[in-house]
C-alpha cells in the first residue's frame, strides 16, 4: 500500500500461460477428419473447426465430453496449460 492505496496488479502485466486445444493432434492420430468427427458427434462443423484450428476462445464441456468419448482419450490429451 502507496499512501492509503492498495497498488493491484493488472491482469495484463502478469503472464498467466494459455491453454492450448491439441484436438488436431488427436485426430490426425486417429485419422479422422473434421467433416467424420462433426457427423458422428453431432458437434457443428464450424464449431468443431474452431477447436482444431485452436481458435475457441471459451471451451463448452458438452462438447468436450463428446470429444473425450468418441476419440477414447482423455481431456489432457485435448487440452494444455502452456505457461
């Protein structure tokens, strides 16, 4: 505390690491392909697109549930804390 301030530490000057979605990894070691997993899985195409682009910003664990069953994998082998 700065003379009665308490002095707090924005959240962008802390690195804080990332998760990173290795759905494409997953899948390309199973060899499946976007359009086969979203048929299956009944995941939209697009959204499921975003996961293996690595591009979802907020992770929905329905989907994340089905990914896990239908792949036969664990959510760690999908998803990474990187710091």
């Amino acid at each position: 505390m700065e003379g009665g301030t308490l002095k707090l530490e924005s959240s962008l000057d802390v690195k804080q690491g990332k998760i990173i979605c290795h759905l494409k990894d997953v899948m390309q070691d199973r060899e499946i392909s976007v359009y086969r997993l979203s048929f299956i899985t009944g995941i939209k195409y697009e959204v499921l697109k975003r996961y293996y682009d690595n591009l979802i910003l907020r992770y929905d664990s329905s989907i994340l549930t089905k990914l896990c069953f239908y792949l036969d994998c664990d959510l760690n082998s999908i998803l990474k804390y990187e710091k």
